[in-house]
C-alpha cells in the first residue's frame, strides 16, 4: 500500500436477482472489504454506491452527514459509522424496490450511471485536494446480475472517461462472464475476474483487489482471459460480430438500415455503383 492513501468508490450491484444467491454473504463480503480498505491506512478514503434496476444511490459518504459516535466494543469509530451508511441505504433501496413492479424494459441493473457518479465523486475529490499530489483512486465494481448490453453506449462513456482520470476500474462478477465490464477493465487497466459462488467472493476481494494496480504487477496473479470486444448493435441491444456502421456517429446495426436513428443520417443504399475510368498513360 502506498503512504498517501487510496481512494476506493465501491459500486455495488442490488439487482433483485440477488436474491437467487445468498444475499447475506454478499453484504458481509462487501462491508468486510470497505473495512479492511479504511483500516490498512489511515489515509485511505472510501466511498460506497449501489445501484438497481430502479435507480443509483450513494451509500457512504452519507448525505445526512451522521456525526461520529463514541468508540464501541473497541472498534474505530469510522468503521462502525460505514456499517450503518450501508445498512440504512440498502434498506431504504430495498423498501422502494419492493414497493415498485418490474418491468421488462427496466430489467437491468444502472451500474453505468453508478459508475458515472463514483467517477463524479473521485473527480470532485481531485479537485479539492489540488494544492497536494496527485489523488490515486480506483473503482470497484461488483455485479451479481445478467446483462442484455442496453447501456452500452453509458458504458463505454464511463469507460473512456476513467481512462482520460487514469481511474483503473476493477470488476468482480459473481455468475456468469460479462464482455462489456471486461472491456472496461481492460481499457482502464484495471483487474477483472469472474467468480462462481458467493462464497469466494471475500477470499477473492482481499487477494486480488486489496493493493492497488502497481502492487498487483508484483503478484502472481491468474492470467487475465481474452477481452470480447464485441460491441451492441443499437438497434437490439445485442453484442453482434458483423454489422453495419454510419459513417456520420459511428453507430452499430445488426442488419443494414436505411436512416441512422442516432444522427438522422439516410444511408443511399440504392445508387447503383460507378466503375472508375483508368488513367491513361
């Protein structure tokens, strides 16, 4: 670790579908993890979002601004002050979650607008600390739900964004792969890694995401998988091998379309083609 401090944003996934996994190992690995990163230095800083599939919330820092209680059982005051951020955030998530349906169109967890908002929060931070060195910061991104590619566009602004703060962004998803979270890994130059089971989701948090990216080079670290770099048609959402491009805004289509529904552009498709005339000599 280094001696100036780290800080961490945590964007934590809260999709309903966790509750197909054991939703209390989940929390407690998470709570566990944003411990162990306030107490290995005392310069550390931390901040926690979550995110559904109804909206993104900032767990820690909290807007109430909770004052700091009086030391407990031993523990450090901030640590027990995160815990309680986190719980009454997350309760809050799941009481208007519960309230509200699930529709298919809004299926998907917002991480891409929660990672919007941690690299929000590490730029403001930057901003404040600008008379000192330089902030070195890092998001952490764990997702537990399905992905259909319909915030690939947020998600690739997020990721282009991380690279020009040179924020790596650490993934850890828990299930089955994710393409377009590992691209973002990949392009930021952070760690992404998939686990099976909640279960080794702790063991996996601290040896593989407790250091920052210049320790981790040190390690003997699993080799990294190849990146699927394929991108979401605009029109379906889905990751396409072969489509077609507008020349205009660069948009992706699975199939050949006559108007470019990002930039109106029409695509003349139609005009026959003309054969070039060989210069004589």
């Amino acid at each position: 670790m280094t001696e100036e401090g780290c800080l961490l944003v945590m964007v934590v996934d809260m999709h309903p579908q966790l509750a197909e996994h054991d939703a209390h190992t989940y929390l407690n690995a998470v709570v566990a993890f944003a411990n162990l990163h306030l107490a290995a230095n005392v310069r550390n800083s931390l901040g926690v979002l979550a995110a559904n599939h109804l909206e993104s919330r900032f767990l820690y820092p909290s807007c109430d601004g909770d004052g700091v209680e009086r030391q407990r059982d031993g523990r450090l005051e901030m640590l027990g002050q995160v815990d309680r951020a986190i719980e009454r955030g997350l309760k809050t998530m799941a009481v208007a979650a519960g309230a509200s349906p699930m529709h298919s169109e809004q299926s998907e967890s917002l991480l891409s607008g929660a990672m919007g908002r941690g690299l929000l929060y590490i730029k403001r931070r930057e901003t404040e600390e600008v008379l000192t060195k330089k902030l070195q910061s890092r998001l952490l991104v764990l997702k537990i739900s399905s992905d259909t590619g319909s915030q690939y566009l947020t998600y690739i602004n997020a990721y282009l964004t991380a690279q020009k703060m040179s924020t790596p962004v650490d993934v850890c998803v828990v299930g089955g792969e994710c393409g377009l979270l590992q691209q973002g890994a990949d392009i930021t130059g952070g760690t992404y890694h998939c686990v099976r089971q909640v279960t080794e989701l702790l063991q996996t948090l601290l040896l593989m995401y407790h250091c920052g990216p210049a320790t981790r080079r040190k390690m003997n670290a699993p080799p990294p998988d190849t990146v699927d770099y394929r991108a979401a048609c605009f029109c379906h959402r889905t990751l396409v091998d072969m489509a077609s491009v507008c020349s205009n805004c660069l948009s992706v289509y699975c199939k050949a379309v006559p108007l470019c529904t990002t930039c109106n552009v029409i695509f003349q498709t139609d005009r026959p083609l003309v054969r070039l005339s060989k210069k004589k000599k």
